[in-house]
C-alpha cells in the first residue's frame, strides 16, 4: 500500500508556514516537498524534520 501525503502537502499551509520557509528552516530540498506533493516516498526522517519545524 502506497503513502498518501495529501494532509501532510497542507498541514504547513493551515499552519501559515509557506513551502518555502519549511525548506529552509528544516534543512532539505526541494524534492522533499515534490515528493509530498506526488506521492512519492518520502523517508521518516523526512516526515520527522517537517513535523519538527511545524
């Protein structure tokens, strides 16, 4: 079964925290934030960091 990060491409939106500044104030890529965005696999350490900043 295949992740779905629909609520985690949100979750920063709701918060009031742009794609952007989640980038730089976690400390990743952009390609993090693709992958979220197409389902694509993404590590815990990934998800970890995000939920961290947030």
């Amino acid at each position: 079964m295949d992740a779905i990060y629909k609520k985690l491409f949100h979750l920063p939106i709701d918060k009031g925290v742009t794609h952007a500044e989640l980038l730089e104030k976690a400390g990743f890529s952009a390609n993090i934030i693709t992958g979220i965005k197409r389902d694509n696999y993404i590590s815990l350490d990934s998800i970890k960091k995000i939920c961290k900043t947030l």
